[in-house]
C-alpha cells in the first residue's frame, strides 16, 4: 500500500467506469485535496506531445547514438555520460533525437523507480536518443515550463498520484503514459515557474563543473601512470606460447594482445596490486539482528555517473537477500558485474554503515587516499581490464579473487594531491546542484500546502 494514501470502498461502478477497468485498490486511493486558491488542470492539457522511446538493441562498444535510459536519469536531470549505444542509422534516430529541455519520463521498472523523471539538457556532443521504456513529454511553455513539470512528477504529490496509477507484477511496475496525462497539477505562476527554472540552470551548471573536475582528476591519474599520451600497440596478428594460454587458463586473443601485455607492464611497475593497498571489507548484515525497522540500501541501480551513490530505504521485512554487507565512510564499492560500465563509488561520511548488494566488492582503502582508488577504478583503460577476466555472458562478473591480484602502482604525492582535490571539488559541486533542485522540488511542494507567495519567498531567501 501507499504510505500515506487513504484507501477506500469502491463500488463496482466506479472501477467500470474507467477506461483502462482497474479494479486495484491503490489506484483508487485518495489523494489529498487540491489547494482551491489554485488553479487546476491535467498533465494532459498542458502537453504539445507525448512520445515512446525507440525499441532496439543496445551495445556497450560506443557504435552507434547514444541513447538514455532509466539509469542516466539522476536527480532530475539526464546525466552527460551514457554506457550504451543504438546502432541505428541517422533516419532511423531521427524521430527519437532528444532536444534541450526535453522530459523524460521512466514507464516501468521496479516500484522504486517507476515514474522516474528527468530534464534534458543539450551537450557538446553526438545526438542522442531514447530507449522504449522511457517517455518524452514536451509541454505548452505558455501554460507549463518543462522545468516545472519535473519539479512536479518528482514532488511528493506528483509521486504519489503517479505510483497509485502504476500495474504492479512480481518484480516490475508500469505506468501507462495515457495515465499519466489524467494526473491533476496546479498551473502555477510564471514568475514562480521561471524561478524553478533557475534553480534547474544553476544545477546543471554546477554539474558541469563537476564532471570537467572528475575528467580533470582523470587526465592528472593518467598523467602518474604515464600513460596520459599511450597509444595502444594494434597489430593485425601476434602469437602466444601454449604454456602461456594454459597457465591462464584463456585461449581468447583479447587476453593475449599486446595492449593489454603493454598495460600490465606498466601497471605492475611497483609489484602492488589492489589487494596491497585496499583490503576487501567484510562485514556482514544479517537483518534478523538489526534494532531498527528499516536500512539504508545501496544497489546497483544506485550508483551515478561521477562516482557517487545513492540509497533508498527498505524495512527490515522485505530486505532483498542480496542486501548482506555494511558500508563505512570512505570505503570505495565497485559493481563485480559488468564493470566496464564504470560502476565504481566512493562512500561517504553520511554513509556510513548503509548496507550494499553482494554485487558490490567493498574495498577499504589503506596506502591510498579513496578518492585516488576511485579514479583508478573508473579509468576506462582499467575498466576493459577487469572486464577481460569476467565469465559469462548474460551477466558478465569480475571474481573478487581476480580483482585483488590486478596491479596498481604508487601514485606521486603531488599528483595524489590535485586528484583528492578535484574530486572532492567535483562532489561539493553535485551536493550544491542536488541542493539546488531539491529546493525547486520543495518550492513546489510549497506552493500546494500553502500557496504561491510563500513559494516564492522560500525560493528567494
């Protein structure tokens, strides 16, 4: 049930009479009242078009446009850095080419992240699309600005109105997006919207400032492995003892190609590797011992593009099995499957003793500063390293046993200094636009509890 939602008798006239015949109780929950010194119309009113994603197959090998999904969706806004690629042709993307200030809007996934919903800003870089599962809505700027409606579907009502409309199974939710245009919203001010807007501006800003830091920390890492300039050897063939194929037990030719010897060469220069310097941190979470009624959980869906995570709350009775391992303040976790996509995050102070997925390898780092450890495990050099020694193929996974052996050199101290300090840089610059959108989101909540004036001073103070 929806916390918060009062359910009520539904007689059976009422569940016939509309048009999609639902007879769950939840969507029938009552909202709460509309404030009457506003003015109220729908979500569909309001919106120029509303259009699903394009259905394709997708590749992590950047061939290809870009394409967004739930997952590049942060904090309501698209992030700049996507893992997959469509490999379409320009007049197969064309219907489905995002443009500035475009809303997406998350259809289905589990019930946490239902209804996700994001601002679209233009880059500097190829055009990008939009999966199936995702849906952009544009809106009538003369009634509703598009940073208003994100502000909205991520407020508590908006939240709210739209998971009571979502078809729950097993292990997924969907929303109908004709639904979604049956939700009610309060036209609000323009001088109010364009505020919001602010606020949306000066957030994107800042994370743009935050990810030059984050590529800055990057280049400064590559720079003290002397590998800033390396351009990899490609030989059209080269050739490998059978000694060498049957102690690594690998007879597939990426393992073996110059590259990635060359890599390791320089990589090993100091005889470390990741176990030297960070040991993996074990400490279980069993839920039957907990005093409290619920946890903070990190899982894979949780981690963002800069290195950072994110965790939702989950009661004690419905912890997933896979929730079995606690988190300190300046751990580093990094995803064991799939860790070509980069799924590697520092946690922080505020953090600590969250719990993760066993998906995740916790690494405490001891001779090296965490920031300089999360760098390194999101360098894309390293990440095509750890995937070389994953198996399977559905859901290709790094053992911990063979991630610890992978080296690491030492790191100057000068150049461990600038990399702490454009990431920590880079991180205060997320908090602020966090802080900045979660204010927008706050001002709109506002403005429905009490009315648009106190909205406004909330936004001006």
């Amino acid at each position: 049930m929806l916390e918060g939602l009062e359910i009520s008798e539904v007689s059976l006239e009422d569940a016939r009479s509309n048009k999609d015949l639902r007879i769950d109780a939840e969507f029938f929950a009552k909202m709460p009242a509309e404030n009457t010194s506003l003015r109220w119309t729908t979500i569909g009113e309001i919106l120029d078009s509303s259009q699903y994603g394009i259905s394709i197959e997708m590749n992590e090998e950047e061939v290809g446009f870009p394409i967004y999904r739930m997952n590049e969706i942060e904090q309501m806004l698209c992030v700049q850095d996507i893992s997959k690629c469509a490999d379409v042709t320009s007049l197969e993307a064309k219907p489905f080419i995002l443009k500035d200030r475009d809303v997406l809007f998350n259809r289905t996934n589990s019930q946490a992240f239902v209804g996700r919903t994001g601002l679209f800003k233009s880059f500097d870089s190829p055009p990008r699309i939009f999966a199936s599962y995702l849906v952009r809505l544009t809106t009538n700027q003369e009634l509703v600005l598009p940073e208003y409606l994100v502000a909205f579907l991520n407020s508590s009502r908006g939240e709210r109105d739209i998971k009571r409309r979502a078809r729950i199974s097993i292990n997924q939710s969907n929303v109908n997006p004709e639904e979604v245009k049956s939700v009610r919203l309060p036209l609000l001010g323009m001088s109010l919207q364009h505020e919001i807007k602010e606020c949306f501006d000066l957030a994107h800003s800042k994370l743009q400032a935050a990810n030059a830091q984050i590529e800055q920390a990057e280049q400064t890492l590559l720079k003290a492995l002397g590998l800033e300039n390396w351009r990899p050897p490609e030989p059209l063939t080269y050739t490998r003892r059978a000694s060498e194929a049957l102690a690594a037990k690998r007879i597939d030719s990426d393992f073996f190609a110059p590259r990635v010897s060359q890599l390791l060469e320089t990589l090993s220069r100091d005889g470390l590797t990741l176990g030297d310097v960070a040991p993996v941190r074990h400490e279980g979470f069993d839920p039957t011992k907990e005093k409290t009624d619920s946890f903070d959980y990190i899982e894979i869906g949780g981690l963002r593009s800069d290195g950072t995570c994110t965790a939702e709350i989950v009661p004690l009775d419905e912890a997933p099995s896979r929730a079995n391992q606690h988190v300190r303040s300046g751990d580093i976790i990094t995803s064991t499957v799939r860790p070509i996509r980069r799924l590697s995050a520092l946690i922080q102070p505020d953090q600590n003793g969250y719990v993760c997925s066993s998906g995740f390898v916790v690494l405490e780092p001891k001779d090296i500063a965490s920031e300089v450890l999360l760098t390194y495990l999101r360098l894309p050099i390293f990440c095509n390293l750890m995937d070389l020694h994953t198996s399977a193929s559905l859901y290709p996974a790094i053992s911990e046993k063979d991630l610890l052996k992978l080296p690491i050199p030492k790191i100057a101290k000068e150049h461990e200094a600038a990399i702490i300090e454009a990431v920590q840089s880079a991180h205060t610059a997320r908090k602020e636009a966090q802080e900045l959108l979660e204010r927008a989101k706050r001002a709109v909540e506002i403005a429905i509890e009490q009315d648009e004036p106190s909205a406004l001073k909330f936004l001006k103070d």
